[in-house]
C-alpha cells in the first residue's frame, strides 16, 4: 500500500493435509501433531531458520492448561565446543532456542487455570508464565455469570494494574481500558474474527494530504478472542474448549465436531456459519440446535408440558417424559455402554439417545422434560456401575463439560433420584 492504493498483490495457492479424522495435519508451514485423545499436542514450525516446536497439555475435560515456549528441536550447541564468546552471542540473539527447562520434566510457557461452578468450565480465570522471556507473566480475569449459564469478561488484572473488558452483544472482548477509562487494547469487528487487536488508531497524512488510520501497537497483551477462544499467535488460530483449532481466515474449525452430526451436518462450522449473531464457547455447539439456548427463531421452543406427556412421580417429585418414555432402556445402554466418555455423550448427553429435551426429527427444544433428561443421566450412571458418590461428582464434573446449566441444585437432585431409582430395580413403574 502506499498513500491508500495498492501498489502490487501476490497469489499463493496453499495445500493443505488431513488425517483420517479430519483434523488439519499441515499447512505447509507448520506439522500439527495430534495426541490419542485427538487433541493438538504440538505444532512444529521453523523460527529464527531452526526447527521448533510449541507443546500442549490438556486435562481430562478438555481444557488446555499449560502451553509451551517454542522449544528448539536440535540438540543445544554445547559451549566445550563452540567457546564461550559464541554461545554468548547466540544466546543473545536466539535465546528461545534455550529455553527449555532443567529436566525432563520441566518446561517453560504459560500454564492455564479455568472456571468452575458458577463460572462455565471455558471461561479462563488466568494465565500464569513461569519464567520465559517472552512470556506475559500473571494475568487474572474477572468474569459476570450470566443467567444462560455462561460468563462475559469484565475486567482483568494484568501486570500489577487492573483494567475493564467491554463486550459486544455476544461477550466478545472488544476494548481494554486503563484506570483513566483510556483504551490500551480494542480488537476491531470482522466477521469472522480475522482481524488484529489493536491499540488506539492514530491519523496519519499522506503526501497528497488524505488522512488516513493507522493502527498502533497494543499497550496491553490480552489472549481473548471470541467467547470461550485464546489466541495462538503461533498458529494464527483460537483454542476453543472442545477443540484447538478455530482458524478465522478460514472462517472454520481445522478440528471435525467431537460430537459427530450431532452438532449439524456440517462438522467444521463455527456457530451455525452465523458468528455476528451466535458464539460457541464449547467448540461443540451448533446455536441452530442448542444447546446455548434455545434459540428462538431458529428452533422450535415447547415452554409447556405437551399433552402427550406422561407423568413421573417418585416420593414427593413430580416430573414430564415422552410418552413411551423407558428408563430400563436407560439403565441397559449404561451395562452395555459403559463409561466411555463418547458413549457417555451419544447417550445421555445433547442430542443423544435419551437426550428428551431435544427432537432432533421436530428440531424442538421441550423445557419440561429437562427433569427427565437429568433424571436420565443418573439412571445410565447406574447402568455403567458407577456408585452414587462417583455418580454425583463424575456427572458433575462430565456437565461442566457438556452442559449450559451444570451444577445447579435441581440438576443434581434429578442425577441422584435417578441413581437411586435404577437402584431399587423399579424403573419400569417410574413413568405411567
């Protein structure tokens, strides 16, 4: 560009590789390695002229909790060899090269710690850098709990300061502004996220007088993107929960759906292909199906109990299913099943099996049965062989996961009563 036109452009044409799952393998300029979870656990790319390699550690639900500085692939110049004077330079002038820690099993990046309870397992409540030069040190988030089940960021203590987050519509951090209200970060709306934050735009006059904006540097460093995303310069793409790879210059997933079909046919779309109306925090949900809803105008909405319901009563709770609803059916999918997370899911989870909130055929959310579904969830837990006690806190920890209203007292209650029910063999009278 000069004086606002463009002088000249370029085309390149860009291969890319899948494996047999889907997932992105290469790019041409960068190796995405994939561990038997088939999550991201490293990415090789060349830096400085030398082979590099960013690692990354998930725990078991999915969340990402420590990411690696660029860590050289070749063994280390030994300085018994090469002088002092020289190693010196080196590492003076590629210093990441020798940033791995002392030890096998020491590493230098940023480890990641995320919400619980009130706040949705996707929201980050802080990243902490444990001695790289290139890290941010100790950032922590402050988050609002939204009656949907989800959070948006209000502020965030970074460096020893802290400074408010400003949200668009859908929770998006839009501008970061100091204790004087100044904007010291912004990221710019583009659709699909494709753009750059941002410090405040300067003017500038071109020789033929026009004033042009010209971005400017940051004055902080912030790793949000869209709800429930981090940034990962490295890549050029956000971390997503459930998956690892939202690229927004493809305006997809590099990661298939986790949950097969069940999030819609399309496997790599983010937010339903409409991210200026819906976010998925998740990486697992398709706003035109749910679950982050229901969305009104996109799926049917029952808030009534239909009149083909039956009714449930155990004690002194009373509760809707489907008519025809069998909860041994529950229990036998949980004996043959068992406690496979995946299986866990198809079954009893969004759209699953004996998810009965949700008609995949009506495409219609029914609020009544949600007591049926959480009552589901216990019942398969049984099946599975899980003991009570491990039924309330694996079910719960599995719902912070995959569900928008995890742990609320009602939930838990319909978990444990269904337990219980499957318990005492009498499941078959559950429901008349």
């Amino acid at each position: 560009m000069k004086d606002g036109k463009t002088v000249s452009s370029t085309v390149t044409n860009v291969s890319y590789d899948v494996d047999a799952n889907g997932a992105m393998t290469s790019d041409r300029l960068r190796k995405f390695v994939y561990g038997d979870d088939n999550r991201l656990a490293r990415v090789e790319m060349v830096k400085d002229g030398e082979a590099a390699a960013v690692r990354y550690l998930h725990n078991g639900w999915g969340q990402r909790v420590f990411k690696s500085e660029p860590e050289v692939l070749q063994t280390l110049p030994k300085e018994s060899e090469l002088g002092n004077t020289f190693i010196n330079w080196l590492r003076k002038n590629f210093g990441w090269t020798f940033a791995k820690g002392n030890g096998d099993k020491t590493s230098i990046g940023q480890a990641f710690v995320y919400g619980d309870g009130q706040i949705p397992s996707w929201a980050m409540l802080g990243e902490y850098g444990n001695g790289s030069a290139t890290g941010k040190g100790r950032t922590e988030y402050i988050w609002l709990p939204t009656e949907n089940g989800g959070a948006v960021p209000v502020g965030v203590y970074l460096n020893g300061k802290l400074y408010s987050v400003h949200t668009d519509h859908l929770g998006t951090a839009r501008l970061i502004t100091d204790a004087s209200k100044n904007v010291v970060w912004q990221w710019p709306y583009s659709a699909h996220g494709g753009n750059r934050p941002t410090g405040v735009l300067a003017t500038s006059t071109t020789a033929n007088g026009q004033v042009s904006l010209q971005a400017t540097k940051p004055g902080v460093e912030s790793s949000l993107a869209f709800p429930g995303q981090l940034r990962d310069p490295e890549t050029g793409t956000f971390y997503n929960f459930q998956r690892d790879s939202y690229d927004p210059f493809l305006m997809r997933y590099r990661q298939s759906d986790p949950i097969g079909i069940h999030g819609g046919w399309n496997r790599y779309i983010y937010a339903g292909g409409d991210p200026l109306l819906y976010a998925d925090p998740r990486g697992l949900d398709n706003p035109r199906m749910g679950p982050y809803g229901p969305y009104y105008g996109s799926m049917g909405f029952r808030p009534k109990v239909p009149s083909d319901s039956c009714t449930c009563m155990l004690g002194s709770t009373t509760f809707y299913a489907p008519t025809g609803t069998n909860f041994a059916a529950v229990q036998a999918a949980g004996q043959s099943n068992g406690r496979n997370p995946l299986e866990v899911n198809r079954t009893v989870g969004h759209w699953g099996t004996f998810d009965f909130q949700r008609d995949v055929a009506m495409n219609q959310f029914t609020a009544a049965y949600t007591d049926a579904s959480n009552f589901a969830v216990g019942v398969y837990m049984h099946g599975a062989g899980y003991s009570r006690e491990a039924t309330g806190a694996i079910a719960g920890a599995f719902a912070r996961a995959f569900s928008s209203n995890a742990g609320s007292p009602r939930q838990r209650q319909m978990w444990m009563m269904g337990w219980d029910a499957a318990n005492s063999g009498n499941l078959q009278y559950a429901c008349q």
